[in-house]
C-alpha cells in the first residue's frame, strides 16, 4: 500500500545523504553536469540537473515505498540489505583494481573526455550546431532593450504634479509592476524551457536511471519514509552537483576515485550489516502490543 504520509522521524536521512555522496561524486551525471557548466550558464545547468535528479529521487523511492506493499516489509528490508552487499562488494573489487596517484586522475580525465564527447554529439543533435544556445546573449539583449526604453522614458523636461498629473503616475507605476512581474514570469519560461535546460534535465535524467544511486534509492525507499528518502538523497545529489558545476574539472583533477570508490564499498557494506540485522530481528508492531 503507497504510504505518502509525513514522516514522524528522521531515520534513513544521514543513510540518504551518505549513499549519494559517496556513489555520485566522479559519477556520470557529475561529470555532465561539469561539462555543460563549462559551455552554458551555471544556474541554469544547476537548476536542470538537481530538477532532473531531484524527480528522479521521488520516483525511485516512491517505487521503494510501493515494494512493502507488495511483499512483506522484513522482506524488503533483508533485500535491501543483499543490494548493499552486492554494491558494496562491486565498489570494493573496482575500487582495488583502480590505479591511485596520477594514473588514476588521468583514468578520470580520460573518461571526462569521453563523456564530454557525447554531451557534445548530443548539443549538435538538439540546437543544429555544436555548443547549443547561449542564454547570455539572449540576457544581454533584454538588458539593452530594456536601458533603451528607460532613456527614452528619461527624456524630457519635468512636469508639474497636477492632479490628473499624479493619476497618470499612479497608473503608470501601476502598469510598470504589472509589466515587472509579466517579464519575470517570462524570464522564468523561458528558463524552464529554453533547448539547455531541456537538453540538461534529459542528458542527467537518462543518466541517472538504472545507475547504482537509482537503485540504492529504491531499496531506502522500501525501508523508510519517502519524504525522508527524497530529501536526503535530493539533498545529497545537490552538494555533489553544485561541486560538479563549479568546479568538477578542477575537483576531477585532484580527488583521488580511487579512495572515494573504497570508502563508498565500506559505507553501502556497513549499511548491508545494519538493514541485514534489521531484517534478523524486524519487529511488526510495537512491542507493548505484542505483550498485551
């Protein structure tokens, strides 16, 4: 049965946080979100990847909190457990095969290129022409309209306030609000759906489904509330992707994947134990039920 009711406690939200930030760092949709941040605006590659992710969260662990109700939730618990164990041994065996130091950075940069190729084929698809749609100039050309007409409303000598004189104000300064919030909301359409924004939210989405952060989210959402899991790993998804714009090909330069990859393994082993006794000793009701 869906359970969308608001969570009476903060359990699984560090798990949350911590599954995202240890699997998505020099993850795939880092790396695309660093890349598009090198050729497009900021906020706008920020807002689509983190809409992207942050939607991809609420699904999968929608999908976890629907699984309780298919089968019994010990059940789901253990299988989460065993989804843990399995990652966590598939991030140990590739974390031990990964070269440190400086063959190891280069392994990065040379998969940052492949990827930047890609995201590259991709723009050329959806704009026609390699590099997509600026928004700065489209930003800059407003401006310049807009300081236009504030010269041409400039000139001119001033006029005396009359009554009919400070009517005419009034409905002026009542129609340039009206007209300020009708550009913002443009402004904001214009965001939501210019070709970047589309080709970021799609390019990080399609990334995102089937990856390990996906499927590690729908196991937390078979164990805790789906408000709770949504935030966390939304949360989690945006300091990792708010490092990759800012800085992700300086960050690919100087972490070491190798020990991320490692620590990653430890944690989702860790949480393996933890959901694995949870599972061992799950209790259905309260135990003050139990014993009346």
């Amino acid at each position: 049965m869906l359970d969308l009711s608001l969570p009476t406690s903060m359990d699984g939200f560090t798990r949350s946080i911590s599954v995202i930030l240890t699997s998505e760092i020099g993850d795939r949709t880092f790396l695309i979100a660093a890349i598009l941040s090198m050729h497009h605006p900021r906020v706008t590659i920020f807002a689509a990847a983190l809409s992207a992710l942050g939607v991809m969260s609420f699904l999968s662990a929608l999908l976890g909190n629907i699984l309780p109700g298919l089968l019994p939730k010990q059940y789901t618990t253990a299988a989460a457990a065993v989804l843990f164990f399995v990652f966590g041994a598939k991030m140990l065996s590739e974390g031990l095969e990964m070269e440190g130091g400086e063959a190891g950075r280069e392994k990065l940069q040379e998969e940052l290129r492949e990827v930047q190729k890609e995201v590259e084929e991709a723009e050329e698809e959806v704009t026609g022409r390699p590099g997509g749609l600026a928004l700065d100039d489209m930003e800059e050309g407003r401006r310049a309209t807009g300081s236009a007409a504030h010269a041409e409303s400039d000139e001119g000598l001033p006029q005396p306030v009359t009554g009919r004189a400070r009517s005419k104000s009034l409905s002026k300064a009542k129609d340039s609000a009206v007209a300020s919030v009708r550009d913002g909301v443009k402004n904001l359409a214009q965001l939501l759906f210019s070709p970047i924004f589309i080709q970021a939210f799609i390019l990080t989405f399609l990334a995102e489904w089937g990856d390990r952060s996906q499927i590690t989210t729908i196991a937390l959402g078979a164990a805790h509330n789906v408000w709770i899991v949504t935030f966390g790993t939304t949360l989690g998804h945006s300091v990792c992707t708010g490092g990759a714009v800012l800085g992700g090909r300086w960050i690919s330069q100087r972490i070491s994947l190798k020990h991320i990859t490692l620590g990653g393994a430890v944690l989702f082993l860790i949480f393996g134990i933890m959901y694995s006794y949870e599972a061992w000793y799950f209790v259905e009701e309260p135990l003050d039920a139990l014993k009346s």
